[in-house]
C-alpha cells in the first residue's frame, strides 16, 4: 500500500512493544487454549507485529521467506486462527490485518481509520465495547467478536 506520508499507526497501543516477549506469550496463550502456535503461524504473527500498518494477506505470503511453499490457502488459515485466538484483527474495509497486543482478554477492537494517510490505529474503546455489549444482549444476540471501523483524519494528518 502506498502511503504519502511516514506517520503510520498501526495497532497502537495495543502494539507490543518487545515482539520476542509477545510472541512467548501469544505461544503460552495458544497451548493453554489447546491449540498449538505452528511455525507459519508464528512467523505470521511477527510479521504482524513487525509492520508498520495494518498488512494484506498477499504481503504476508511475499515475506513468508524460508516458510516451504506457503500458497494462499495456508496464509488464510493462519490469519483465520490468530484472530480466533484474539492475536489478531482483520480491518474489513482495508482488508487487511493487525496484531492485536492485549490477547488475554475477550475485547471488540474499534480502528480509527485515516483517510489521508490510511493509518489504522486501535482505540481502547471501553465504554464503546461495553455499550456494544449492552446491545447486542438486549437483542437476545450473543455476539462473539466485533470489529468497529470509524473512518475520518487521524491527529497528524489534522494537524
């Protein structure tokens, strides 16, 4: 994705900050899930949180170096489970994924998504997630995982 500008934010705060660490722990979640943390799911993940905006799928498959003969389907599956496993979000209308940082709990993610730079940045929206919450139970619905996209300028490109 071409960008105008060098002001990304992607994933932020929610970015961990030590990607060795995170990953130990996105391993130790994953087992305690019964699942297991694969080679290409791992490397998956680092590239997640190695990027400086939200990736594509395709992108990801480039930089899959040394993984075999990774096709399509198997970066699919691995994006498939790392947002099952809460370690990752999919922005639809980018179509394109994040590494999400706080996997140890349940949450809806809510991306502010710019216009001009097409930074994506996670808001910790709390009071949104539990209005959500609220709503979707009101209706008799239960929901699983939400991903809400706010599209507008981020600060940068305000300023």
């Amino acid at each position: 994705m071409a960008q105008s500008h060098s002001h990304i934010h992607a994933n932020t705060p929610c970015s961990p900050q030590d990607v060795e660490a995170f990953l130990n722990e996105a391993e130790t979640l994953v087992m305690r899930q019964g699942q297991r943390m694969t080679r290409i799911r791992r490397k998956v993940l680092r590239l997640l949180l190695e990027s400086t905006e939200p990736a594509k799928a395709y992108d990801l498959l480039a930089n899959l170096d040394g993984e075999g003969s990774a096709k399509p389907p198997t970066i699919y599956r691995a994006l498939d489970f790392l947002q099952e496993t809460g370690l990752a979000h999919k922005i639809e209308s980018l179509n394109a994924y994040v590494a999400c940082g706080h996997a140890s709990h349940n949450h809806s993610a809510v991306f502010l998504i710019c216009d001009t730079c097409h930074g994506a940045e996670e808001l910790h929206a709390t009071a949104t997630n539990e209005a959500l919450d609220a709503e979707t139970s009101a209706a008799g619905f239960k929901m699983n995982r939400a991903v809400v996209e706010v599209r507008g300028t981020c600060r940068d490109c305000a300023a």
